[in-house]
C-alpha cells in the first residue's frame, strides 16, 4: 500500500487515496503533464488522483 510516491529532483506525489501495488505492476510519472500512471501486471491502465509538490531540503514541501 502506498499513500505517497517520490520522484527526481525532489517532486512528490501526494496520492488522494491509497494505492494498492502488486508484484508486476508499473508506476510512471510524467512530471511534465504533473501525472501519475499505474500499469498493472495484466495491461490495465489508471490514472490515480494526486497531488504534486516539490521537496525543498529535508521534508520541506511546497
């Protein structure tokens, strides 16, 4: 289970709801369109609800 996902440089994504992993799933970020998107092992695709901020320093978020 996984309530909040770390990227590069610091970007974070904060999920609405928790998110259930399995083993084979996938997760990509496209920091670009601020998006998150799970692959699950079988093919199907979501795109969780999210919140994204960046991490200035030691736990510090904007």
């Amino acid at each position: 289970m996984v309530d909040e996902l770390g990227a590069e440089f610091g970007y974070f994504c904060e999920l609405a709801e928790p998110l259930f992993l399995a083993p084979g799933d996938r997760i990509l970020f496209d920091g670009m369109r601020a998006t998150l998107t799970v692959t699950r092992a079988g093919g199907a695709t979501s795109s969780p609800s999210a919140r994204w901020g960046v991490r200035c320093g030691r736990d510090i978020r904007i």
